[in-house]
DNA sequence: ATGAAAGCGCTAACAA
DNA sequence: TTGTTAGCGCTTTCAT
C-alpha cells in the first residue's frame, strides 16, 4: 500500500499539497494538481481511511439499533437507512439486541470507543435512564421507538392513533371481544397503543376480559400459540388486535390449518402492513406504517445533526399512520 | 474524553505499561496493574478504537454484500452472521448492491481504503474477472453465491442438486408443463440450478417451451406478473419451478385472488424454505437452505481466515439441500 | 501558493 | 518488570 508520503516524493510535492488536493483545498495550483492526480494514480493510491478518522475524531458511521433484522419491518427500515446513508458517504452498522438489554448496551458502547458518530435507536430495551448519559458522546435520536422522559430528535408515528383507528374499525364492523397481542414492557409505543386501545373500547362502552391480553408475542410462531390458546378459552373473543403483521400472519396461517373461519368466526388485525400482509389468506387488514419515510427522514435528522445543523434537543417528526382493509376483518 | 496519557499519569505509570494492562500483557506487577485500572475507572476511560486500528493496522469489521437486506432469505443470514460476528467483537457493515454492479465496486472499494478486514460476498453483480484484485487487499469468500473461476473458500449448497430433486419432485408428482423463474444472468448459482432443471427433464423426457422461462425475477410484485402472463398463454404450463419463495409466493396469491386453483391448475415450487412458504394458503412445496449453517460457517470461515488459519485459497465447504413438502404441488 | 512540523491516541521495539 | 522512543497515515496550524 502505498502512503500519502509516496505520492509526495513522486509529484516532486510536500504531503501537505497531496492532502490538499485530496480534500479540494482551494490554493493548490493546476499544475501541481495535475502532477499530485497522476501520480496517485500510478501508484494506485487510496487514502487511509483509519488515519483520517483519528485526525478528523470523526468515522463517517452511525449505527441503528434494532431488535433483530428478520423482522421483516426492520429490514425494511434497514434498507431505506442503509440506501440513503450510503448515498452520503456514511456506513451503517446494523446492530441487533435481540430483545436483550446487555447486548444494547455493548453496541452503545461503541460512541464511547468513538466508533461511530451517531446512534439511531429504532428499539429500545433498557430504561431510558440507563441509557441518557451515552448522549454525551454522540447524537442519540429514536426512530419509530421513543420514551416520553427523553429529550432527543424522534421520528415517529402517532401509535396512539394508529391502535385507536384500528380498534375502532373493529368496533365499527360489530366485534365486541376483541383480544390483544403486545410486547411485554409497557412503555412507549407499546403504551400509547394500549392507551389507543382502551380508549376506543371505552367510547364503545366495551369491557375487556384479562385472559384477552397475550404479552411477548413477536414472532409468527407467537401467533400460532395466540390462536390455539384463543380456542380453548370459554368466553372466546371474536376479533384479536396484533402488535405486528407477524403475529397476525401466525394466527390466520394456523386458522387455516385448524379450519378456523377469517373473519367469520375471529377477525384478525395487524399492524405495520408488511409484504406478509397482502400474501397471506385471507388478507390482512393492518395499520400502515410509512417505513420509507420513516427510515429516509431518521437518516436526514442524523445527518443535520452530525453537520451541527439541526437541534439536538428534543424535535419530534410525526408521520401519518392509516388503516389499510383487506379481508381479515 | 481522556487518552491513554492521563490514565498514565493519575497512575503514575508509563503509557506503556497502561497499554499493557489493556491488552492483557504478561509482565505487569500486580501493584501497578491496580493503580491503573483504578485510574481507569475514575477517568471512566474508553481505548480508542480507531487509534487501535490504525496502529494495529487493523479493523475488526467485516463487510457482507447482498443484493437488499428487505429479501427474507438475506436479512435471516445476515440475522446470524451479525450474532456470530458479535460474540467474536467483530463488527458486520451490511451493504446493499441492490442490483447494481456500480455500488458493488463502491462496496469493494472499502478493502482498499482498509475500512474492513475482509468481505463475504453473498451476491456478485459485476464479473469475477473485475472483482478478483480485490482479494489483493484483503479476504474475500464466497456465501451461497459463487462463481467457478473464483479461487477462493465457498460456503455453498449444491443448487444443481436442490434445482434436481425440485423438478423431479414435480415430475413424479405428474407435471408435464414446467415453467421456470430464474434471474438474468446465467452465471454460479443460478446456472447450475438450470442444468438441474433440465437434466431433470431430459432424464424424464420432457420438452420445454421456451416461453415458459421467465427472468429478472425477484420480487413477489414479478410472481404475480408471471401468474397473469401465464393464464394469457395459449400453451399453459401445469407447474412452474421459481427461484425464491418471494416469487412464489407472489403467485399464490394472485392466483387466490384469481380463483386459480393451486396446485390443481397450477403447481408451485419455492426455493428457500423462507417464513413465508408456511404462511401462504395452500402451503409452499420448496427447497430448504440452511440458512443458519451457511451464515454461521461462512463467519467461522472468516475469523479463521483473519486469524491467519484457514487456507485463502479455494477450499469448498457444502451443506445439505432437501425440499419441503408442503400443498402447493 | 507551498511546506515544515506538530500531533490525533495508541502499540511495540528496544533498552535498561 | 518498566519506560523511552518511534512511528501508524493523515490533516492543519503557522510560517514563508
């Protein structure tokens, strides 16, 4: 590999001229330039990107943190950050917790080893509490995710109005048990949706059976549990809300199997209006969550930060969020 | 932030020996090991990381491309690999060629600026001949995509036996019409499973109407465009063999939609064995990869590679290929 | 417009 | 067992 001080000694030029050109420093005269470009390119050169880091204590980085990339709306998210970032010179870094606070932790530790510029936290195990101080060595921002007591950028949608207008259509359509499927910390998103849901079935005037209430229910395998346990249970709901399209898909793909009539004998909703949502059958009925935008608009408020411009106190994005009716319902 | 220095001099010690301590050196006294790590932990000091590689000349971060991280068959190999690589302090940068081999070579050009300790390549855009002076710079293996020129470790499945046992599995299930769904370029992978396909259908004797082979196709949006042209053919065929579950399952469900009888009027084969393939309505018949395997031997591969162990040159790893059957053949 | 020199924070010869 | 010293490759004052 060849160094900065080669291209030096072969242009006939100081290392300083060689930086300058390599950055488009102005005052650099033509025929240096010239001279500087070609010998580079004779000798293949590429800067070091490592030393520049240490020079500049900056890493062209940010990471985003996120349960786990199988979960077909973070891949998604994932693809649209890593698309844009890429499109700005910056590399991501996916980091998954899966579901666990001490490996949050770990990957937050790397703005502490100055690793990366930014974190864009699109999941959040630990309380928020444990993990404030970390914003004082990078930009902290939240996507999709949040806590109400932190005080940084967040790009979110209203969940709260996303679960009311879901529970609601159900309610219109003339379910009145209707179930719930949610994580198991009841704080942020997970909070305002169940307040979303509540306050729904009050105006409703309808009451809420606790056996209706399944926690941890994530994945699509959840969903199976979620219906065979729904069966056998004597006063049965007749419409379940779900946290996510995965369970949703569980739920209809194992009604399918059990001769389980959708939405005549349960009505099911999801929630993200995945690419699962239009293939399974029936389909799915579910709350669009923008994505796109979402992922887009986290990496343009990382990107004004990490550029000084923008506000690093708290600044909240709130994206439209709407029901999408399928058969499901 | 403080450096290395003033944990030195809180500790009354040389930077050296604090270097030491941190990287587990033999020859400290227990005495001043303490010191140290007591002014450590009063300065809350952090290594930095990028002065670590530029001294180390090393990165402790491997890129994996692929085509976009939104397939499900990448994002859960990426799921694993990014776990494996973690539990060995090894950071994963994802890269999304989406297709394109301009950003691959972006992608690639990472080894040169010695962003990354080396690179597994999952997909392949451009031709072998323009990659392979990359591996000049650094390792590069390959995972499930290869291509036969590449003199390098490849963790692979046999697809010209997967593609094999697919066809005949429709062949003996009474198939006479098979139609095929298979990407552009006819290069590694997706050449061998077409001389799987055939030999299949030369061993029984079947002909093959050049109509039937449909290409670039990717997505669930292509299934379902290749479902309509088929029901517009004169010469329908009564099975088709696809490339992905995505695709597939695209055209379950447009035929749901179409009342198209499945497998009756037309029988579905996957590839992949994706979450999917258990989700659509009849269930998906497909060809199970090893997604799990192939990620975590492919990252094992790479470590040993880094570590210096492992041979860099062409050293074929191959994992078991069978095929699910589900109802949609 | 150009260059010399200092230094980002760390590790590893080498010497003691 | 410990410290001194010399860089890793780059950018950026500060002179000129």
């Amino acid at each position: 590999m060849s160094t900065i001080e080669d291209v030096a000694k072969l242009a006939g030029v100081s290392k300083t001229t060689v930086s300058r050109v390599l950055n488009d420093h102005p005052y650099v005269a033509e025929g240096k330039k010239a001279l500087v470009q070609k010998a580079m390119e004779e000798l293949l050169y590429v800067p070091n990107s490592t030393a520049q880091r240490l020079r500049k204590q900056t890493t062209q980085t940010i990471a985003v943190l996120i349960p786990r990339i199988s979960n077909p709306f973070f891949s998604k998210m994932v693809e649209v950050m890593e698309n844009m970032a890429a499109d700005h010179g910056l590399q991501l870094v996916v980091c998954q917790t899966m579901y666990d606070k001490q490996r949050e932790l770990v990957y937050l530790d790397l703005v502490k080893t100055k690793q990366i510029d930014g974190v864009i936290l699109a999941s959040l195990e630990n309380d928020w509490e444990d993990v404030k101080d970390y914003t004082n060595f990078a930009p902290i921002i939240f996507c999709n995710e949040y806590d109400d007591r932190a005080k940084v950028p967040t790009v979110r949608l209203n969940q709260f109005e996303g679960a009311y207008i879901g529970t609601k259509h159900l309610i219109e359509k003339g379910y009145r048990k209707i179930a719930k499927c949610r994580g198991a910390n009841l704080t942020g998103l997970v909070a305002d949706r169940q307040r979303g849901f509540f306050q729904a079935l009050d105006e409703a005037g309808l009451s809420f059976d606790n056996d209706w209430m399944f926690l941890e229910t994530q994945l699509v395998e959840d969903g199976r549990k979620v219906l065979r346990k729904m069966l056998s249970m004597k006063n049965r709901p007749d419409a379940v809300f779900t946290g996510s399209d995965e369970v949703a898909a569980g739920i209809i793909s194992e009604a399918a199997r059990l001769h389980v009539k959708i939405p005549d004998e349960l009505a099911v909703l999801g929630f993200d209006n995945q690419q699962i949502a239009a293939l399974v059958n029936p389909g799915l009925t579910t709350i669009h969550q923008p994505i796109d935008q979402i992922g887009k608009l986290s990496i343009k408020v990382m990107i004004d930060l990490l550029h000084g411009e923008g506000n690093v106190d708290k600044h909240l994005k709130e994206l439209p969020i709407y029901l999408v009716e399928r058969s499901s319902t």
